[in-house]
C-alpha cells in the first residue's frame, strides 16, 4: 500500500510485484514537491525532473482529487525531455510510447494518470499482481489505526512495508491484528545507462529505454525482505 508516483523508480515495481494485491493509497493528502507529481531522468548534463503540474488548493487537498493543470502546454515539453535524455537508448521509442499514450488521454486528476502509467508498466513487465485504491475501502482512522484497518478490510494476512516506514509504524499492533509485518529491501545492481555513472533514483522508463526486453531481469532486489519482530 503505497501512495501513487508518476512513473516510478524500479523498487516501487518490485514491490507491487512481491504482493498479492497493491493497494494505491490515494485518499490521503497530497503533499508538493513530492514523487506525486514528478519523477527524475537521466540526461547528458546530469538528473532532471520531469513533472506534471497540478492545481494545489489547499492542505487538506486528497491525491485522487488532485487535478492536473492543463492551463500550461507542458505535455510537448515533457515528451522533448525524453527525447533529449534517451534518443541514443536502444529502447527509446518502446519508453516514450507510454508516456505518449498517457498524456494523449488528457486524464483529469493525477492520480489517475499515474494508476494508468502503473497499470500499463506492470503489464510490460510481466507483473500480474492485482491493483487496487484506497477508497475501495472505506475505513476510519489515522496512520496505522486506519492502514490495519484497510488491511483488514482487504482480508490480508501480511503486509509488505516501505522500509521508511519503520519510523513510524506501531510493529506491536500488528501482531495483535495476526497479520505479519515486513520492510521492504532495495538493494539493486547497476544496469546498462547512457550518460556516465550509474543513477538508480530514476523513473522506471530509464530501465525500459536502456534495457527493453531483459528490463524485468533487472526488477529484482539482491537482498530479501525484513521481517519484523511485532511480539
């Protein structure tokens, strides 16, 4: 269960692909300058953002009622961005097909965007995990009151967390709702990359222009999942 991100690093697609079921977790606030909207790419100068801009109307703003702000012609200059960074790749036009086909159906809000995107590398990659949202379950609640609530809802039995959330995450409660906990692990070998030393923090089109076909022989983490001790 993971908020949405607009064309994800590989590690978000490795661990849709080590569940059963994804949950998008959408109906939760949307935060600026966050991998919401916005993803990086690696260029001949160097790591540059490629975002979507939005229309921000408050703090209380949910992602799945963020709209995209169509008022800028941005699409052309995204797509031109990719071009620029990943024409010599010998993959290119298999990447930029994606984003092609996203913004061509001029999608209302974000995170519909980015489920689409989700949706479309998952099936490129092999992944036949099945993805959800959020507000399938409608549940009460705040941080992990709410999060074991929708597992609950969602009939899991275990849960695979991002490793980030180990600062904040009560591991005891989950023991007491007999669902097991473990973090995620992103521990990844380079790839073959254009422009210099190897980036990883980079949209997940990077792997697929550089690597097409293999792309999902590059997916997975060296290291295993950590469990965690929730007695």
């Amino acid at each position: 269960m993971i908020q949405s991100s607009y064309i994800p690093w590989r590690g978000y697609f490795d661990l849709i692909d080590d569940v059963d079921r994804f949950v998008f977790y959408d109906d939760v606030q949307f935060s600026k300058g966050s991998w919401r909207n916005r993803n990086r790419i690696k260029t001949p100068r160097g790591l540059a953002w490629i975002t979507v801009p939005v229309r921000h109307k408050g703090l209380a703003q949910l992602i799945c009622d963020t709209e995209i702000d169509f008022g800028v012609a941005w699409e052309e200059r995204q797509l031109g961005q990719l071009r620029e960074a990943y024409a010599e790749a010998p993959y290119f036009r298999q990447a930029l097909s994606f984003l092609e086909s996203a913004l061509a159906r001029k999608f209302r809000t974000i995170s519909e965007l980015n489920v689409f995107l989700v949706k479309e590398l998952c099936a490129y990659l092999g992944i036949r995990t099945e993805l959800v949202t959020s507000s399938q379950y409608p549940v009460q609640g705040a941080k992990t009151e709410r999060l074991l609530a929708l597992l609950k809802a969602a009939g899991a039995t275990a849960y695979v967390s991002g490793p980030t959330a180990k600062d904040y995450l009560v591991e005891s409660e989950f023991g007491a709702a007999g669902i097991e906990l473990e973090y995620k692990s992103y521990d990844y070998a380079p790839y073959p990359q254009k422009w210099g030393a190897f980036e990883g923090a980079v949209t997940v089109l990077d792997l697929i222009a550089n690597c097409g076909p293999v792309a999902r022989s590059h997916l997975k983490s060296r290291t295993p999942n950590v469990s965690a001790v929730t007695n």
